[in-house]
C-alpha cells in the first residue's frame, strides 16, 4: 500500500462513505483497469469489478439527491491520484442493459410523449456524433448523455407522493407545478429531479400533469382511488375557483394592512397638530375599507361556490352508494315473489300440521300388559299408606281428687294446670 493518502471523490461523498478498497492502491489499480473485451476469458475478474462499480454509482447518486447522471460526471467523481476508471463505459452498458440505468430521453419519451410541452429543464441532450455513432452501431457511452437511476427514481417518487399526501395541499384536486417545486425542494434539489420523480409518477398512474394557461398543472391521485384520472373541465373550474379564493385572501389581507396603516398616520398627524391631514387620511381609510369589504363578500361568494361543489361530491358518493345498495337488494331478491312466499308458508304449514298428527298417534298407542298395571296399582296404594299422617298423641287422664282446702283459700293463688283440668267445663268436655 501506498503511503501518500489517495485523493477523495470530488463528489461521492465524505470519504467514511468510500468502500473500504479505495485505500488499497494495488485493489484500485485493478478496479481502475478496462474491462476484457470478452466476459468469459475472466469471469472473476469481469464480476469482481461489475460488482464494486455498479453498486457504488448508485449510492454516490443517492448521497447527491440525484437521480440522473452523466458518464462525464461519474468520471469527475471517482477520480483517483489524477487517474479516472477505465470501465466506466462498460459498467454503464452494464447497467443499461439489466434495467439499472436508462436514457433519460426515452424514459421521459416512454411515459408521456409530450414531456417537451413542460417546458422544463430536462438534459435531453443527443449530440450530432452520438447520433451518427448509434446508427452505426457504436458502442460507445455519449459522456453528457443523462442516464436515469431508476431505483432511485421510484424512491424520489414515493417519497414525493408521501409529502403531498401530509400536506394541507392534498386538499386541492389541482397542484401547480411551482409550488409542488417550493413543497417538495428538500426532496428534489432542482427542477430536473422534480420532473423526473413526476414522470416516474405518471407511470405509475399516480399523477398526470397538464398546461393550463402556460401554466403546468400537476393532479395527484386521490382518497379510494388508485388511479389518476385525466384533468376535466370540472377540475379546471375548481382550480379556478381556488386560484381566485387564495387572490382575494391576498388582497383583503392587504387592504386591511393598509386600512391600519392610514389609521395610525392620521393618530400621528393628530398628535402633530395637523388636523386637516389626519381627516384626509381618515378619508382614504374609509375608501379602502369600502374596498376590502367589496372583495371580501367575493371572497365569500367564492368559498361559499367551493363549499357547494364539495358538498355536491359527498351527495354523488351518497348516490352511487344507494344505487349500489338498489342493485345489489334487486339481484339478492330476483326470484322471490309473494306467491312463491305464500306457497312455501302453506306448504311449511301442512308439514306441521302433518306433524302434530303424527304426534298424537305416536302419544295415544298403549304397549302395557296387565301384569305391569297391577304391580304398579299395589305400589301406588304403598306409597299412599306411607303418606298418611300418624294420630295425634292421646290427652292425659283427668285427675278426680279435689283440690286441698289450703290451696283453694289461698287468695291471688293461680290454679295449677292440673286444678284447671278438673274444672266443670273440661268435664263437661270429656
């Protein structure tokens, strides 16, 4: 290895992110080497390379936010100690050719032959030699000719569709084309990038874009769909109409700023002594508010149309989802009428009633022999002879001794219960 340290890519990034190979002077200087002119006399070598390379073009693209790149600029940024790789070309044949890399031209030509009515700032740059040479034949890699990354490309896209959808602008049906490029300027570092991941979109049936006016006009998909539908006159009145609401808020906004600002130069004025200056500038406030109210019952007659239209949305939706309800209740009903009703419920009712018949035959048929009934009766009259209720217990006899005399003398004295026994009344019971 070499002690002088290697010279860094110009622009594939901070030397942490270089492989760990680009310190190795003997491994570059074979990385750095033109490929064979046949694969199969080395194999190893041939995949060796194809697989250092190819992976590290597009990650240095990814670490620039680009997603298009030129042989010219992959040169410049892996130039090593003065010395660029030889097999740049071949790598980006490569790459070609397994759908890693694409002509910038044919990818924006493929997905919308009319990407030139943009007018924006795609590098379709195809050079008189390049031409000539492609007709011949030629191999040859043009060095300012843009060649798409597409992995990177579908990721520029996602992500854009990603920050459209969490942005208060996903509200509005139509998107110009500016301000989706001020939205999406921490995604896409420039316009080419941004038309790009548009382009990739529009593959993707997820965005259509249209010039309206000379200005271009970008429409998302949007909620429950999964597909872009072309821009329709309806959506250009909405676009319209939203254009118009955001002008007026700007121009209320600002006659109010100025309605202020007369007021506090006549306050000024007033405090200066300047009478007839304040009242003049009183005045002119007067003839801005009369303004700003013009405008602002605009602006409300505006919003108020928007608001219909968007209520007239919900009541389509409302609609389609009865008319599928109606459809969907007549092919679940098609062959029920109230006969065929009747005559299953007649039908179901004989059943029954044959039934109950059945029933009652079944529950009238008696199987018992003699014997079992006797045995059965002398049983019964056991079981009711158990049950009978014992006597109740015999009364003690009467006693027929008198009471003594002391007993009977003695005053507050309460008879026994034997003496009560001996009463006349219970004798009389007896």
């Amino acid at each position: 290895m070499s002690a002088s340290a290697p010279t860094a890519p110009q622009q594939a990034g901070s030397p942490s992110a270089l492989p760990p190979e680009w310190a190795d002077d003997e491994r570059m200087a074979f990385l750095f080497s033109a490929f064979k002119l046949n694969r199969e006399v080395n194999c190893t070598d041939w995949d060796g390379k194809m697989n250092f390379w190819a992976p590290l073009i597009v990650s240095c693209c990814r670490r620039r936010g680009a997603v298009s790149v030129t042989l010219q600029e992959l040169s410049e940024s892996f130039r090593r100690n003065g010395t660029v790789p030889l097999g740049l070309p071949t790598v980006v044949q490569d790459m070609i050719r397994r759908g890693k890399l694409q002509k910038e031209s044919e990818f924006a030509a493929l997905v919308d032959p009319g990407w030139l009515s943009w007018g924006v700032g795609l590098l379709l740059v195809k050079p008189l030699k390049w031409t000539l040479t492609t007709v011949l034949g030629s191999n040859r890699v043009p060095p300012e000719e843009p060649y798409v990354v597409t992995e990177l490309v579908k990721e520029k896209a996602s992500e854009l569709l990603r920050v459209y959808r969490s942005s208060p602008a996903a509200e509005r049906t139509l998107l110009p084309f500016q301000e989706l490029r001020g939205m999406a300027a921490h995604i896409c570092p420039d316009e080419t990038t941004l038309c790009l991941a548009l382009l990739q979109l529009q593959r993707e049936k997820q965005v259509t874009v249209a010039v309206h006016e000379g200005e271009k006009i970008v429409k998302f998909t949007q909620a429950g769909q999964t597909r872009v539908s072309p821009v329709g006159e309806v959506d250009l009145g909405i676009y319209q109409l939203q254009r118009s609401e955001r002008l007026l808020e700007e121009r209320v906004e600002a006659l109010a700023q100025e309605a202020e600002r007369c007021r506090e130069e006549a306050r000024t004025l007033l405090g200066q002594g300047k009478k007839t200056q304040a009242l003049r500038c009183l005045r002119a406030r007067k003839r801005v508010e009369k303004r700003a109210d013009s405008l602002h019952a605009q602006l409300e007659t505006v919003q108020g149309i928007l608001e219909r239209i968007a209520n007239s949305h919900t009541d389509r939706l409302v609609v389609q989802a009865y008319q599928a309800g109606v459809s969907a209740l007549k092919l679940s009903l098609k062959d029920v009428t109230v006969e065929r009703a009747e005559n299953l419920v007649d039908q179901i009712q004989e059943l029954c009633d044959a039934q109950d018949e059945v029933n009652q035959t079944l529950a009238g048929l008696d199987i018992s022999t003699g014997g079992d009934t006797d045995e059965l009766e002398a049983e019964l009259r056991s079981i009711l002879e158990d049950a009978t209720p014992d006597s109740p217990p015999p009364l003690p006899e009467v006693p027929t001794k008198p009471l003594p005399s002391n007993l009977a003398a003695s005053p507050g004295l309460k008879p026994s219960s034997s003496t009560l026994k001996s009463t006349p009344a219970l004798e009389a019971a007896q």
